[in-house]
C-alpha cells in the first residue's frame, strides 16, 4: 500500500507540474483571496461611522449633544440637515447610517424635569453598521443625560444633593475585549475560503480521472487496498498544501497581527486537518455518487460556498428555520468555526472541544466508506467515464 501511495503522490505532483490552472488553484487563489480579506479587516473595529443629525431644537443642550455625538469613536456627524426630508435623502444616498433627530422641545422638557426626545432612525438594510451606530448613540445620550440630571440635582438642591443611581447595570466583556471584527472575520473567513478551494481542487482531482476516462488504466487492475491506497496518494498533495495555508493563517493572526491564542494552537491545527479530512470525505462521496466532474462541482460549490452564512459564526442560528439548523448541522464547517472560537477566543478545554473534531471525523468517515467504493468500482465501468 506504502508503494500505491508514493506512486499515486509523484503522479499528483507531475500533473500539477504541468498544469498552471490547477497550481493557480492551490497557491494564487488562496493568496489573492486571503490577502484580500485580511487587508480589507485590518482595521480591526468600527470607527467613523457617519450619521445625520436633525436639530429642531437649536439649543446649548442640543449643541452639546451633537457635538458629543461628533467626538465619540464609533461616529461622526456626517451632516447636519434642517429637516428630515433631507436627511432621509442622505439615508437612502448611502451617506449616513442613521439620522440622529432631536426634538424641538428637548430641552423645554428637560428643563421641566421631564424627558426631552431623541429619537434614532437606523438603516436596518446595513444592520451590523446601524447596530454599531444605535449602540454608540444610545451610549452618548445616556452619559449626556447623566451629566444633565446631575447638574439639575445640584442647581436645585445643592451639590450634596446628588447620589449615584441605586441599580445599575455593568457590562464586562468575556472574550474578543477590543470587539475586533478584523479577529472574528478573518478568523472565520480564511477556513471558509481554504475549505472552499479545497474541496473544489479534490472534486477536480478524482472527477478528472473520470472525464477524461484515465481511472481504468489507474486503478483498474489494482486490488481494493491498492486502489485505496492511490486515491489516498492522490488527495495527499492537497492536504499538506492546504494544511500549510491553515497553518499561514493562525500564524498571520497570531504572530503578524498579534492576537493571541487563548487556548491550543496545536488543537486549531489538527482543526484544520480533521476539516480538510471531512471535506475529503463529502467530496468523495458527491464524485462516487454522481461519477461527474461538472455535477459533483456544481454540488461542491453550493455545499461549501454557504458554510459560512450556516454556519453560526456571524448570525445565530438557533432562531433559524428547522431548515437552516439542519443545514447547519450537515456542514463540517460548523463544527471548525465552534472548535476555533473555543480554541482561539474563549480558551476553553481542550476536552471539551474534541467532539468537534469527532464530528469533523464523522463526515471524513461517512463520505469515505460510501463515496470512495463507488468512486473505485467506475474504473471498472467505461460506461461511467467521458461524463462532464
């Protein structure tokens, strides 16, 4: 089987040798794309994010306000417009993200002890942006409202008078402090892009044995261990070029930009290998299925391209559709997005999140002992071979 292999692998490598489209796949691609990613996110948190505030009350207080709103990180006053016509323009141009409108009778009120409105009106179309934006407005006005109440109390009835709140709510952060996205995304979408061009590139590998009708002078005359023994030989490549890339990416984040593992990279790295093995194993299993390269690529693209949106990294996916949480768990990806954020961000045992590589295993296993039969029976069926 040790000869099998070793054949297979040099077979692999001259093909690829030969072939700049399929080298392109496994190293310009890659490289294209996951620099990309990496320097569009380099930024790391949300800053500026331009709003539009609409001040009909023309006050000291209302003055303040938006000036405080101007200084905050997460915002800049964009504009200034003098009535919401205008600045609905300016939402639906793109401007600015929210509009910020301050009622003509603030400040009346809040002289009087009541409350003075500030109402925000957000583009829910952009909601990560609009949420960042809702969550440092209301921040502003509820420190501002603070001072205010507090320079009240002391006008009224001395500075003696004033006294902290007798409840209030404190927010610690447990994982990801500095709420980076740079750490959160790039994390998560340079696996999703590796898994991807991985399982393409071995959907590409086997199926085009089948098309161009080469499987039955590879392993039609081998005994099944040989035969198993090849297409291992064969994926072989694969799987340490594009271990190496998930090997780039951990060192990228953790070295070059200098976030911090929580829990074991040793446990991120085998991640990778036991996702790669699952996506070799579903792979398997759509080319032996379907013994096509143009459908099993068509199934590859569509099963790996939606890992991410299914996958939980981004929007929760417990209040999906039976559907999508179905889905979810279908995919071998979701299992490396729960085992990199226990690893990565929270630290958690390392015990814990074996059951993630066991279930990444579980698909490597499933897909194999159905996909990889069948793919090594069709080199003994001509009938099954020319298809694209």
């Amino acid at each position: 089987m040790g000869k099998a292999f070793r054949a297979a692998f040099r077979r692999e490598i001259a093909f690829l040798k030969g072939s700049a489209l399929d080298r392109a796949m496994l190293f310009l691609m890659p490289a294209i794309l996951l620099a990309l990613v990496s320097f569009e996110l380099a930024g790391g948190v949300m800053r500026d994010l331009p709003i539009a505030v609409v001040d009909t009350d023309g006050s000291a207080i209302s003055r303040e306000l938006t000036r405080r709103l101007d200084s905050a990180p997460g915002l800049s006053v964009a504009a200034t417009p003098d009535d919401m016509m205008a600045a609905e323009k300016l939402v639906r141009a793109r401007k600015v993200y929210a509009i910020v409108a301050l009622s003509p009778q603030m400040t009346r009120d809040a002289l009087r002890g009541d409350t003075g409105a500030v109402t925000i009106l957000y583009n829910a179309s952009y909601s990560t942006p609009s949420g960042g934006v809702v969550r440092a407005v209301e921040e502003v006005v509820r420190s501002y409202a603070a001072t205010l109440a507090g320079q009240s109390t002391a006008a009224i009835a001395g500075p003696g008078a004033i006294r902290p709140p007798p409840v209030a709510a404190r927010t610690s952060v447990l994982f990801n402090p500095q709420g980076s996205y740079e750490l959160q995304l790039v994390g998560l979408l340079w696996p999703a892009i590796l898994h991807l061009i991985f399982m393409v590139a071995i959907v590409s590998a086997l199926g085009r044995e089948l098309r161009d009708g080469t499987i039955g002078a590879w392993l039609g005359a081998l005994s099944r261990s040989d035969a198993v023994a090849e297409v291992a030989g064969k994926i072989a490549p694969y799987l340490l070029v594009f271990t190496a890339w998930g090997i780039i990416a951990n060192a990228y984040l953790s070295w070059f930009r200098g976030w911090p593992i929580e829990g074991s990279a040793t446990m991120i790295f085998f991640g990778y290998i036991a996702m790669y093995l699952a996506y070799v194993g579903m792979a398997a299993l759509v080319v032996g299925l379907t013994r096509s390269m143009a459908q099993s690529l068509s199934v590859a693209g569509i099963f790996a391209g939606a890992s991410f949106a299914f996958s939980g990294a981004i929007f929760p996916i417990e209040s999906a559709s039976a559907f999508a949480r179905w889905w979810s768990l279908a995919l071998p990806y979701t299992a490396f997005v729960k085992l990199w954020a226990e690893q990565y961000v929270m630290g958690t045992d390392m015990a814990y999140s074996m059951r993630q590589i066991w279930v990444m295993l579980g698909f490597f296993a499933v897909g194999s002992l159905i996909g990889i039969p069948r793919y090594i029976a069709a080199a003994r069926l001509p009938s099954t071979w020319g298809k694209r």
